[in-house]
C-alpha cells in the first residue's frame, strides 16, 4: 500500500533538502530494536551499548510500532535546511497538549495493550507532563547515541545533499526522484510521487513544496506520511552509509602509504564521500589543522577539488584521486 503525493503546478519548484539531528535521533533509537536495520550500524552499535544502557528508551519504543502511526509532534519535519537538535528539540517542548493527546493516542493503538502500560496511561491522561517527559528522553537519546557521532553523521548527509542537489540541476525532478530511492515512482502524466511502503497515505501539496530528508539510519525504508499541518516530507536512505563507519586506515593500501604518508593517504581514501575539514578530523582522529593541512597538499596536487557548501568547505576526490585511493588488481 504506497504513499500518493500529488504535486501542484508550484511545487516542483518548491523541493528542497534538509539535515535534522532530532531525525536521526529517532532513526538511531528505533534501530536499537530493528535487526534488520542493523547490518551497516554494527560498530556504532557496539560503541553505544553501554550508554544506551543507561537510558531509559522503553517509553520511546513504545511510540514506535513496526507498522501504522507514529507521533509527528515528537519527530515532526525539520524546521529549517539545518536546524540545530537545541533548536528541534526546542519546538518539540513547545507542542500543544491537545495534538500530543491525538498523536499518543494513535500511536499506542497500534500496538495491542501499549495504552494500558504505566508509559502509556502516562501519556494518555497527562499530555502536557508527557511531552516534557519525552522530550528529555530524546535529549538524553541524543547525547549517549548521536552527539559523539554527530560530526560523521553530518558529513555524509551533506554529502549527500550536495550529490542530489547537482543530479536535480543536471537531470531535473524526474531523474533525481528516480534516484533516490527504488521505492519512488514519478508519474510525469499525474504530477504524483508513489512510495511504496507499508501503508496508505494520500496527500496534495498544495504549493507547500516537498521536503528530502536524507538518514543515515532508516536503510531500508522510507518514510512518510506526514499530514497537515506538517510539511509534506519523504525520509528516505543517505548514500555512503556502506561504508559509514569504516575507518580511513582499514581501506588505506600500504603502496600510497609509501607515496604519500600514512596520514595523507588515510585523508584521501576517508573521502569516499565528500566532507569538510572537521568531519575528516573527527573520523580519523586527527587535530583539524593537521587535516587542512593534508587537503591543501592533495588539492595542490591534483588529487581533489573542493567547493562551498552551506557553512563549510567539502572535498571531493577528482578522477586521478580515485584512481590513486581505489586499489587495483594485481597482474601478472
């Protein structure tokens, strides 16, 4: 049963990327229960086991049923291209009682005797209490799974969006919708997006536009279904995520250690996707001048390119790079 979203003659115009740490915050929790969601995340997962441990995800998971609704209010759409989690989390404090009372109710009867919990009743007969409750939960979630992580995590969502951002301009909405995901048919006769997921959801945009929300941890769903008044949103799998948590030095060959320097090399084969200075510090464990340092060389000689995105500078390999950081066959 897919998601419809029907465009408007507006709406192809209104397509826009984002990046949301309270998203993967919630992708992050709900993988802790989904092993078939685990298989590219099992060194994270083996780094958080005992901070997780010492968080009380229970009532999380109980919001979080295998099919049907999920609160939105707790995990709405993000609020800007690149919203802080302070500032996420900030608005999720904020949510009216009444439209907490309607998601917590939705929520919990998807899951047989979830309402009639201690958590549940909790949520159903104090709303307000609730999404404070909640919302420090998730605070907590944020800190012992995501925070450590967050600079790695970014950098592949940003590259992410940097990668789809050029295949939209080159190829247009058809192209990139095809792309994205093998879920999403476009129906240019229609103007309508069909994901094929476990469930029903019919929507117009209505000029609104469409958000791309890209997630390290939702592989390999998609998610959607938002309605109004939240902004139409498809969450669907970053590229990259295969080798996320890879470190530089497992795929480093020794002969362009030789060439270039084990650090040096270890900057260049990190950049399967591009990244920015701070991303590469934090996922090789080195002080982010010495990387600037080591991109500036590379860049120099030939071997990558870089180009502002948003906040930040990212690298990327060029062709000669590639070649250099791919190890080839031996011959005989």
């Amino acid at each position: 049963m897919p998601y419809h979203l029907h465009f408007g003659e507006a709406d192809p115009l209104r397509i826009r990327f984002a990046i949301s740490p309270l998203w993967e915050t919630q992708g992050a929790v709900r993988v802790l229960t989904r092993p078939r969601q685990q298989g590219y995340h099992l060194p994270w997962l083996r780094r958080i086991a005992e901070a997780a441990r010492g968080v009380d995800l229970a009532p999380l998971h109980l919001l979080m049923p295998e099919r049907g609704h999920n609160p939105d209010f707790l995990y709405p759409p993000p609020i800007g291209p690149a919203a802080t989690f302070e500032e996420e989390i900030a608005a999720v404090r904020e949510t009216d009682p009444a439209v907490a009372a309607d998601d917590f109710a939705r929520a919990l009867a998807e899951t047989p005797g979830a309402a009639d919990t201690p958590a549940g009743r909790r949520m159903l007969t104090d709303p307000a209490g609730a999404v404070r409750w909640l919302a420090d939960l998730v605070e907590q979630a944020w800190e012992a799974l995501v925070a450590p992580e967050w600079p790695r995590l970014r950098a592949l969502l940003e590259a992410d969006v940097a990668y789809h951002s050029r295949r939209l301009a080159d190829g247009g909405l058809e192209r990139l919708l095809g792309e994205l995901h093998p879920a999403f048919a476009w129906s240019e006769e229609t103007a309508t997006l069909t994901v094929e997921y476990r469930g029903e959801h019919v929507r117009a945009l209505d000029g609104q536009g469409l958000v791309l929300l890209p997630s390290a941890f939702v592989w390999p769903d998609v998610v959607s279904g938002f309605d109004p008044p939240w902004q139409p949103t498809v969450v669907y799998p970053a590229r990259g995520i295969g080798g996320l948590w890879t470190e530089a030095r497992e795929r480093t060959p020794d002969a362009l250690a030789r060439l270039l320097g084990r650090a040096r090399a270890d900057v260049l084969c990190a950049l399967d996707e591009p990244a920015g200075t701070s991303a590469l510090a934090h996922r090789l464990g080195l002080a982010p001048s010495s990387v600037s340092a080591h991109l500036s060389v590379l860049r120099a000689a030939g071997l990558l390119t870089s180009r502002r995105y948003g906040h930040q500078v990212l690298y990327e390999r060029t062709p000669l790079g590639i070649a250099l950081a791919v190890p080839q066959p031996e011959t005989d």
